[in-house]
C-alpha cells in the first residue's frame, strides 16, 4: 500500500512538472520562441534564440490596488492567432514596414477570482507583451501599483545602461532628463540608486545580444524603467519616483478597465544587425488622431547652442534665419527668452523675414508648471490647457512651424498626460513639437503625426558645458545607435564644424573629434527634424566639400541597415534615403580601426568619400568600389567618415 501512495505521489509530481510550462509561441521564422510557465502560483517566462538561451526563468505579474496579479496564480487558457499589417511612417529609420508576427494570449486568475491577460507578438528577432486586465466585478477602475515583470539574465552577460537621474536634481531641480552617461561592457546586477532607463543593452557573450525597452506609453499609464535586485541576474520593470514632478502625483497607473499596459519590448539577436534595424517600437503601436495637416521635417540652425543666451535678440536671429537660407535648412530654432529679449511684436516681423527666405520659425518653450524651477521664458504656456490653446492661437496666426518645449518632470503618468496634452493640442493648430529635456519617446513617431522628435540623451549642449563630456564624444556615439536612437528619435543638435565650442571659434572648449566624425554623426543620428550646430562663420571657414555636405544630407530616411561595429568601439551604419545611400562610421578606440565592410547598394559604382588623414584632418575624393561591394577604410581615432552616392 505505501509503495503504492509513494507511486501516486511521484506520478503527481510528474505530472505537475510536466504542465509547469502552459504555452509556448516561435517567430514566423521559427528561430525564436517563447515559453510560458505556472508553478508554485506565480507566471513566467523565458526567451530561446536559436536553441540558446537569452533570458532564462522570468517573472510576469502586477499589483493593483484591488487585486495581487502577482501569486496564488492559476492558469485558465490560452490562444494563438497571427497579425499581419503594412504601414509608412517618414520619420523612423525605415519608412515602410511589412510587420509579420505571431502572437499569444495567456490567460491566469488569482485567489480572488480576477483574471488577467499576457498578451505577446514574436516577430523574427522581436518579443513584445503586455498585460491586458478585464472588469472585476464591480470595479471599472484601478491603480496598478507595481509589476513583477521582469529579465533574467545568463550569468555571462554584460550590460550597457544609463542610469536613471536622482529626481529634482541639476540644473534647477529639473533631473530626471534622461541625460546620464552609459558604461560599457559592465558586469550584470550593479545597483543604481534610482535604476536604469530605457532602453538597456545586454550581451550575452558568444550567445548573442538583448534589447530591452517599452512601447505605446501614453496619457493612460507612466513610463517605467529598469532596476537591479537582490538576485545579480535579474533586472525588473519599476515605476516612477515619487520625488518625480517635484513630488507631485501618483506613482502607478489609473486605469480604466479593461485596460492595457504599454509593451514590455524584447529584441534578440546573434548579432547587433537585429539590435539596430529593429521596428518593434513602431510595429505594435497604432496613430492615437489624424494630423491636421501634412507636417514638414528638415534641417534647422539654432544660435543657442554655441552663441548662448546672449544671441536671443533681433539681429543675431537674423543671422541664422540667413545662415538656414544660405544652406537651403527648412527651420530655424529660436531658444530660450525670446519672449523677453524680442517679443511678440517683432518676432511676428522675424517670421515674416523668415518666411520670405522659405525658413519656417521653431519657437522654444518651458514646459512649466510647477515640475521644477527652471525659470526661462515663455514660462506657464504650456501647462495649462486654457494658457496653452490661447498661446498656440497666437502661434498659429503669426506663422509659426513648431515647438521645443523643454524642462519635463519625469515619468509619472501626470507627466505622459501633459505630453500627450501638449501634442494633441499642438495638432489642432498645425503646430510640430520636439521635446527637450525629457523622457525616451516610446512610440511617439507613428502615435502622434505632429511629433518630431526628443533629447532625452546627453546632447550637444553638454558638448559645450563639460569637458568630461568633450573628452567622451566619441564613446558615447558610437553607444547611440544601438541603444538611445534604436527605439526612438533622437534629437542631438550636434555636427559641429567649429574647432571650438564657442562663438569666437577660439580659446576654449576645443574638440575633441575629427570634422569626419561630426559629418558622419549628421547621418548616424535620426531625427525627423535636426538641429545642426553650424554657425555663420562656417560659411567662410569650412571647406566647400563639408558646406555641400551639410546642405545636401536629409533628416528623414527609408531604410537603415547596419554595417559594422561594436558599442563603445566603433559604429558603421547605412542609411537610404529614396535612391541615394549614405555610410557613415565613427572611432571611439585610441587607435586606428581597420576595416573590411561589405557595401553592396556601392557595388561596382564610383563613390563619394569623406574620411579624415592620420593627423585628424578630412577631405574628400571620389573612389571606385570593387564588383563585389568589398571596401577597405580606416577610421582614425576619434574620426570618422561618409561614404555616398
């Protein structure tokens, strides 16, 4: 009889191993699969590349203020089904996307009798998943307070993250920014005080390469990020600080159920080749209204990068309103205090100028408020519904393209709700906006028509305060295309020519990086609309290769493809705009890079080919690429080059 019990026992206890994974879903190519697991009440899941695991065991769950969503969970179902759709978007590093994915719908309920729903689509190279969360009962509204969701990593795996901000530090108080440095090549689990942004890079060493970020953030929930725990290996989503937005607002999320979370996004790759021609950020979000109008993207000067706050007055904007003429740029960017030291009156006159050179206007604007402190002008425009449609009326009349709206609070849900605010508002009245210190955008380009971009990266302006910065230039570009500007538009406002970071071009703040390297960065970095850091003086003292260069280079693209690289290293990427391609590279190493890159959109054609000599200096000649694409290059340390047709 007890060998009997002790059989019973044991064929149980297979049994119960046997059904700890409930479903499971691949890529339509069949290369990636996903596993989801029941055991012990909780849900989880892992990622299989190629028979090689890239994130082992991982937990799923959430906690709201009704329900535990995170134990005592029991699956109920689940149910398979396929998505197919094709779409355009110009201001993304590819223009039309054919998305193909598989997708999974798993389905648990807890010890109150809730249910909740994981949502996931694999795409080849792709995962993405969110939590979809039904009625319960009597309530049609929650808070979702925390989630357990999280990454666990193999034990050989590096990092290359960005730490998230103190809240209501820098420049008055108006940290979080996303504006921090990466490490590369970091050892897993070292603790941050307030985590990690996204997105985060991992390399899982001859395994392959992780991507981590979310997607389709909105008015309707907060951004999160990542943070460490006490296990090294695992990394879990958190929500905002509540120091965030100088204290003010909650946390979590309320919702309205049934609800959704935005996407948890996961991009996998044996190579960086999947890491930097990713779409997933784009592919699993939808258009949240119809544009007004049909908004133009382009080039812009911007004085206040190197001439500061000083140049905010009349004559100097006329400078850069002829300087965009001189270079045929569709915008200039007029910055901080122009509502003080120009006015509305006259600065109806300037756009009027700019409008007769086919330069349209760029206006700045604080995003407060009472986020923080920061006190330039025009303040308390944009945080207002009432003050924000009376002060976009007035733009729209006087002629005005765009805004950038500067000086975010963080990523509290109250903080996504003014964003979205400020962009639906902005599309009744024609009006672009590109956002400046503020978070990673998490699908903005395809959800809102009238976004055009946002820093949220340590930007050109620390080029000109921080020498540590200067020094650094290089690494953290050739960070950029694999992190930062993979997931989303990255406005930079670099690609100077100036040797110095300074309106006298002289004495101080010299650069670091070769003019090849700044060319090069003006293809490297996407944003639908660039802020170059060329000045006036340029037209006189820059090489007539490099002024061709920069009047002829777009801002908008319809294919990226990656090249060569590693991050921290070296960077080569190509992009395609209708039929002409662009190469660029940069050299982040203290010594030459040698390369052999296979460029087949050249081959057999003759080339235009910008590079710098061994002492820093560039130029350009024309070169033939051979029959079959092969091209020898060598970037110098802290260079770079383009290649074009």
């Amino acid at each position: 009889m007890r060998k009997k019990v002790l059989y019973i026992v044991f064929s149980l206890f297979l049994i119960s191993k046997s059904f700890a994974q409930v479903a499971e879903i691949s890529s339509p190519d069949g290369h990636l699969k996903l596993h989801v697991f029941s055991e012990e009440g909780k849900a989880s899941y892992n990622v299989i590349l190629q028979g090689k695991a890239m994130l082992e065991k991982s937990p799923l769950g959430l906690v709201t203020n009704e329900s535990d969503f995170s134990k005592d969970l029991k699956f109920v179902d689940s149910k398979k089904d396929i998505i197919s759709k094709k779409y355009t978007n110009e201001k993304i590093k590819k223009s039309e996307i054919d998305y193909k994915a598989n997708t999974l719908l798993v389905n648990f309920s807890n010890a109150d009798q809730h249910q909740i729903g994981i949502e996931f689509q694999v795409s080849n190279n792709n995962i993405a998943f969110r939590y979809i969360i039904p009625p319960m009962k009597e309530r049609l509204s929650v808070v979702v307070q925390s989630e357990t969701t999280g990454y666990r990593f193999p034990s050989q795996t590096t990092t290359f993250l960005s730490p998230m901000m103190k809240p209501m530090t820098g420049f008055a108080r108006t940290a979080p920014s996303y504006e921090s440095g990466y490490k590369a090549d970091a050892e897993l689990g070292i603790p941050s005080d307030y985590g990690y942004v996204f997105p985060g890079l991992f390399h899982i060493g001859n395994e392959g390469w992780v991507l981590l970020s979310e997607t389709g953030v909105n008015s309707s929930y907060c951004a999160s990020h990542l943070e460490t725990t006490a296990e090294k290996s695992l990394y879990k989503v958190a929500y905002p600080n509540i120091a965030e937005n100088n204290g003010f607002g909650s946390t979590g999320a309320a919702v309205s159920l049934p609800g959704k979370t935005p996407w948890r996004t996961i991009t996998v790759g044996s190579s960086l080749k999947p890491i930097i021609e990713t779409t997933i950020p784009f592919d699993v979000v939808d258009p949240m209204y119809e544009p007004s109008q049909e908004y133009q993207f382009g080039k812009s000067t911007w004085s206040w990068i190197l001439w500061q706050d000083n140049s905010m007055n009349y004559d100097d904007q006329v400078k850069f309103i002829d300087l965009a003429a001189a270079l045929k740029y569709q915008f200039i960017l007029m910055d901080a205090l122009w509502d003080k030291n120009i006015g509305k009156e006259r600065m109806k006159n300037l756009i009027q100028y700019a409008k007769s050179k086919n330069v349209g206007v760029l206006l700045w604007y604080n995003s407060n408020g009472a986020a923080n402190d920061a006190p330039m002008g025009p303040r308390n425009k944009m945080s207002s519904s009432i003050e924000r449609k009376k002060e976009m009326k007035w733009l729209k009349e006087a002629g005005v393209k765009g805004l950038k709206v500067d000086f975010f609070g963080g990523d509290k849900q109250e903080t996504m709700r003014l964003y979205e605010d400020i962009l639906s508002d902005a599309n009744d009245f024609g009006l672009t906006i590109i956002f400046h210190g503020a978070t990673l955008p998490r699908g903005w380009e395809v959800m809102y028509p009238n976004y055009a971009g946002s820093e949220a990266v340590l930007a050109s302006e620390m080029l000109y305060f921080s020498e540590d910065v200067r020094k650094q230039e290089a690494f953290f570009a050739t960070l950029h295309p694999f992190i930062r500007n993979t997931v989303g538009s990255m406005e930079f406002g670099g690609t100077f020519l100036n040797k110095y970071l300074t309106k006298s071009n002289r004495a101080k703040n010299k650069r670091h990086t070769t003019d090849g390297f700044q060319l090069a960065t003006a293809i490297l970095f996407q944003n639908p609309v660039q802020m170059f850091g060329i000045m006036p003086n340029n037209l006189t003292d820059a090489p007539e290769f490099q002024l061709s260069f920069m009047k002829e280079v777009p801002t908008l693209w319809d294919e990226t493809v990656f090249i060569d690289g590693y991050p921290g290293k070296y960077a080569v990427v190509a992009r395609r705009h209708a039929d002409q391609w662009y190469v660029a590279g940069v050299n982040a190493e203290k010594k030459s890079q040698k390369l052999k890159i296979k460029l087949p959109m050249f081959a057999g054609k003759t080339v235009r080919f910008i590079n710098d000599d061994a002492k820093g200096n560039s130029s350009e000649k024309e070169v033939k690429v051979n029959a079959k694409g092969d091209f020898m290059i060598e970037i110098q340390p802290n260079g770079g080059f383009v290649v074009r047709n």
